[in-house]
C-alpha cells in the first residue's frame, strides 16, 4: 500500500483521500443540517464566521471520533456490518459526547437547538454508504507494494514471518532472490536464482520494490554484493529500500535485529531541540487540564469505589525509570489487593492475575487506574504521550538482554504509547523485547501529529478493552 509520510509517520494514502473525502462529507452533512432546522422553525442562516467554526469543530470533531474508533481499518479488515456498527458509536456516542462538552466549555461553538441531531443523522446517512463504495472502487491491494526480496536466508525468513503476521494492506511480498548457491534457503515463499539481472527479475516479477534483507553483503565465494544492479533498479524507477526501512513503513516498527548504530545516527529522526521540548511541554499541560476537567467525576467515584472495597490506600506509588534513566515515583489507583508483592520482589502482571481486586480489574479495564498520573504529567516526570515507564527492577534485566533498550529513556514516559496502541501488555522478556520495537519507532518520529493519532486511537483501546491485563 502507497504510503505518504507527513511529519515523520507514515500515513496510508488511501486513508487519507478516504479521510479527506469524509470531511467534505461532514462539512456538507453541518450545512444541511443547518438549512433543514432552519426552514423548519422558518428562520434564516446566516454565513457569518462563527457558523463557519461551529462547522469545522463538527466536521473535525466526528472524523477524529471515526478515527478513535477505528473505523477505517475495521472496514479494510472486518467488513461492512462492522463498520457500520462502529460508525453509529464513533458518531451517536463519543462524537456528541465530545461535542456535547465542547459546547459547554465554548458555548459559541454550539450550532444552534436541534442542529446536532440533524447533522449527526445526515452524516449517518451519507457517510457509511459512500466509505462503503470507497473500497469496493478503490482496490487497497493495487495500491500495495509488490516486493522482490533480495536474500533467502535468516533476515528474509523474518521479514516474511512479520509480513504475513501483520494486518491486511501490508506490501505484497511477490519472491525472493537467492545471490548464491551458498546461500542458506528459508523462506517459504518463490525463491529464484540470481540468473538474470535484478532488474529482468523484478520486471517478471511485476515487482515496484526491491527490499534488501541479505545475511550476508561482504564479497564471498566468488558473490559480489549487486550495488550496481540496485542503482540500475532504483535509475529505472524501482524502489530500493533496506529492510529496516520497510519494518518502519509498513508495520510501523523497527526491527531491532536490523539496525545499526551507524544507521541511527544518519537515519532521519532520531532528535531534539529546546524548541520541541516547549511545545510539548505546552501540549502536555493542555491535554492533562483538559483530561482533568472532564475526568474528575470517575476519579472521585474510583477513591469511594476502591475505599468500600478494599479501604485505603487509595493510591499506590511506585518508582518507575523515566528520561535519562532517572527514576521517579508513578501515581495509580490502586487495583490490586495490598498484599500483591508482601515480599517486596517485583513480579510481571498475567493475564487475570488473581491479586487484581474487582474494583481495580474495572479501573483497568477502562484506564481510569491511570488517571493519577496526570499529575505525574504536570510535575514534568511525565509526558501525555511516550513509551510507558518500567520498574528499575525489570529495567535493569532489560538493559542487559536487549540491544537498544536504553535508547527508550531518550524521551519521558507517556501516560499513553505506541506500543501500547499495538501490541498487547507486556508481561515477559519477549513481549518487552516486541513493544521495544515500536517504542524505538516512537522515539525515531515522535511528532504532534503521531502524538494525536495516538491520543485519539487510545479511545479505542479504552472503549473496547483491548490491551488490558
């Protein structure tokens, strides 16, 4: 699938013309809306700039909802049914529900009595119908990259494992290129010798990429790496990228076992800058008061809920390693029962770990158990967004069994995550070691804008439950 690489993430394409379309759409649905609550009650609509922004804020608000709910990949990957069901909740329920608050924060937002509901169902009915048609048009897998792999061997196998262990809509890998007879074969997929040039293979092929993922480039048993060939490829408007390049594009990761320390420093990303650090700073303080106005009621009931339950405390500090490796103490409410580590050794959370008390299984499964470290936000040990904070203790181990671990602490932690967003809670080595990948991601591209298609797609998490343990 073509991608386009705004600020740094990878966005793709066909979901951004879809998005662009629907925003037309929504616009097009506040008008109507306005025109039909108008002619009803017999008045007249006035143009002026604050319909103007009433209508934006709807538009904005139900395409950020839509996007929340994960509407798009749910009508790529589960069908028709499923993205109707989602549409109606991303709309009727979280899209009035902020909407609803915003008005009351700006109530010169506000589109008039009545207009809302009018809006909404317009929206309900032209939107669902013209996404529908979108994909059946639109074919994602013409707009995929077809892959000619370059190896055979160890890297290959891996890049073909994490391919078609990914979602539908990642590049379609069509063979792969064994350079010599020496040459260890562990794919699975088409395998042909380096017979011809790249360039016939990738045309027979019918193949638009070459992703380079050799176990060995030095020159050996006669076999010269085909820099050469990768030119004449890339001349004739063939596409050439490494594999670590591909891992980032295409899932959304990078592939530890790919990189280098010479390709992290001239990769794009990967920076700083005082400038960033305020603007993030300014960002983080908006959101957590933002957050706080809206979620003060679920913590007050969270205090009494937990208090009847289990009494106090009510609120569990625990230190955790945050930026530079410096550690500092975490803020939740509690959700395990007080005795949960009476020996005082840390222990990985399972999944349904019996320690979890029924109150707290409840304040984890919403991520109301977070909410307290909004002020770890606002004292700065904290950001809204960044790779979630460890415990020194699993940090420690960590550290000395995965290479580029430390490299997580570049950045604060984050009350929300990429990794959290994909991969599901970690509890093991191995599930460190597979989050450590898109935290790396993370801190190579971090940006406002990854940092609200986070933000917004963690309402899904929220909401469905998913990635709770």
């Amino acid at each position: 699938m073509s991608h386009v690489r705004i600020f740094r993430h990878y966005i793709p394409s066909p979901f951004l013309l879809l998005g662009a379309i629907e925003l037309i759409l929504l616009l097009g649905s506040a008008v109507l809306g306005n025109e039909l609550r108008s002619s009803y009650w017999g008045l007249a609509v006035v143009y002026d700039s604050t319909l103007l922004a009433s209508t934006l804020v709807f538009a904005g608000v139900l395409l950020a909802s839509t996007m929340a709910m994960g509407v798009y990949s749910t009508s790529y990957r589960e069908g028709t049914v499923a993205m109707i069901v989602r549409t109606v909740a991303s709309y009727c329920l979280l899209g009035c529900a902020a909407l609803t608050i915003l008005y009351y924060l700006a109530p010169f937002l506000e589109m008039g009595h009545g207009v809302l509901a009018y809006s909404v169902v317009i929206a309900l009915v032209i939107v669902p119908p013209v996404r529908w048609l979108f994909f059946k048009l639109v074919s994602t897998e013409s707009l995929s990259s077809r892959v000619l792999v370059l190896g055979a061997g160890k890297r290959a196998k891996q890049l073909e494992q994490r391919v078609l262990a990914s979602h539908r809509g990642v590049a379609t890998i069509v063979g792969y290129v064994k350079t010599s007879a020496a040459e260890e074969t562990l794919v699975e997929g088409r395998v042909c010798s380096h017979t011809q040039s790249l360039a016939d293979i990738a045309h027979h092929y019918d193949a638009n990429e070459i992703v380079v993922a050799l176990d060995e480039r030095r020159t050996r048993d006669g076999v010269v790496f085909p820099l050469n060939e990768l030119l004449d490829c890339k001349l004739l408007g063939i596409h050439v990228v490494e594999a670590v390049t591909f891992y980032e594009r295409e899932l959304g990761i990078l592939e530890i076992s790919e990189m280098r320390l010479g390709w992290m420093v001239f990769a794009s990303g990967f920076t700083n800058s005082v400038v960033w650090d305020w603007i993030k700073r300014g960002f983080d303080i908006f959101v957590v008061i933002s957050i706080a106005l809206v979620t003060w009621p679920l913590m007050i009931a969270a205090v009494i809920a937990t208090l009847i339950e289990t009494g106090r405390p009510i609120i569990y500090k625990q230190v955790r390693v945050g930026l530079n490796g410096l550690p500092f103490e975490i803020y939740k409410f509690r959700s395990m029962r007080t005795d949960a580590e009476i020996q005082g050794k840390a222990v990985w959370a399972n999944a349904n770990d019996n320690r979890v008390t029924k109150v707290g299984a409840f304040l984890r499964n919403t991520r109301i158990d977070e909410l307290p470290q909004l002020y770890n936000v606002l004292v700065g040990d904290m950001s809204i967004v960044g790779p979630r904070p460890e415990r020194p203790e699993f940090v420690d181990d960590l550290n000395t069994q995965l290479a580029f671990y430390p490299e997580r602490h570049r950045v604060k932690p984050g009350l929300m995550g990429w990794a959290q967003l994909n991969y599901p809670y970690g509890a093991s080595v191995e599930d460190a070691a597979e989050k450590l990948r898109y935290d790396l991601y993370y801190v190579k591209n971090r940006s406002l804008l990854l940092d609200l298609v986070i933000m917004v797609q963690t309402v899904q998490v929220i909401l469905l439950g998913t990635g709770v343990r």
